[in-house]
C-alpha cells in the first residue's frame, strides 16, 4: 500500500468531519431534530467513501491492480482510515460537555419514540427502555463508543463498497484481457 491510499483514505476522513462539523452547527436548542441529523450523518458518510471509489479507480487505471483482493484490501485499507477519523471524531466530541448535552438530548428522544410506539405492550416499552439504558451506560466508555461506531456505522458501508467496486474492477479486468 502507498502513501496515496493513505491519501484517499485521509481525504475521505476529513469529507466525514467535515460532515460531522456541519451537523455541530444544528444541534444545541431543545427543538433539535435528530432524525434530520441522522439523515445528515448518513449522508456525509456516503460521501466520504467518494475518495476511496476514486482511489481503487486510480490503482486500476494508473497502477494496474486488476486483481480482486488486491483491490479489495486497498479499498478496505482505505475505508479503515475513514471510518477511523469518523469513529474518533465522534468519541471526542463525545468527551465535550456540547457533546454531553446532545447525546443526552438524543437519548431522550429515542425514549420518547419507544413510548410513543403504539404497536409496543406496556412491557416491551418497558423492556427497550431498560435496553436503551443500558446500552447507553455502556456506550460511554470512549473505546466502545469508537469500536461500536466504527463497526456499526462507517466501516460496513466501506466493506460494501469496496466489495461491490472490486467485483466491477475484476470483471471490467477480465473484459479487457479477452478483448
């Protein structure tokens, strides 16, 4: 792996911070929408995987990697980086007292959206509001918070698309060597 695979995959990482700066700017007031900043997030972790499409595109066209698993662990090398920065992004503003309020405002929306549940008996409410907890209690470790947003959110859209891009990689490899 060369430097310009750390390249992509940093350039990819600051497309999520950036992302994660903007969804900074929106929170805050007790009006805040959680579910449009989810959307946000979303949105901007699709983005930050552009730069790592670009770079396995590069390493086909410019590097000749038409090899399935060389392409594959390239963009998983790649995807790594971006889901690190998000994931460490994430857990230190967790550590900020902003951060703080936000995850407890969010927590208590998600609360909100069990009881509201008008499919739920009063003992599953029960029941997801003390999972809640406790998986809130659990996410304030600073390296599960990392490991699960890492694992949970980021990483599997990169694993995704860097399988899905190898595959067209390979193929389009192999169309060129029967040509």
């Amino acid at each position: 792996m060369n430097i310009r695979s750390w390249t992509f995959g940093f350039a990819g990482g600051l497309i999520a911070l950036l992302g994660f700066l903007i969804g900074l700017k929106f929170i805050g007031s007790e009006e805040t929408d959680y579910d449009a900043l989810e959307l946000l997030g979303w949105s901007f972790i699709l983005l930050s995987y552009i730069p790592v499409l670009l770079g396995m595109r590069r390493a086909f066209h410019k590097e000749g990697r038409s090899r399935f698993w060389a392409q594959f662990g390239l963009g998983l090398l790649m995807s790594a980086i971006v889901a690190g920065s998000y994931s460490l992004s994430w857990v230190v503003f967790f550590q900020t007292e902003e951060g703080k309020v936000f995850t407890e405002r969010m927590w208590e929306q998600e609360i909100q959206k069990i009881q509201s549940a008008s499919e739920l008996t009063a003992e599953e409410v029960v029941q997801k509001q003390a999972d809640l907890r406790a998986f809130r209690q659990w996410y304030q470790r600073p390296l599960v918070a990392f490991m699960v947003t890492f694992l949970v959110e980021s990483f599997p859209v990169g694993l995704l698309l860097s399988l899905l891009a190898s595959i067209y990689w390979g193929r389009k490899a192999r169309h060129r060597h029967q040509a």
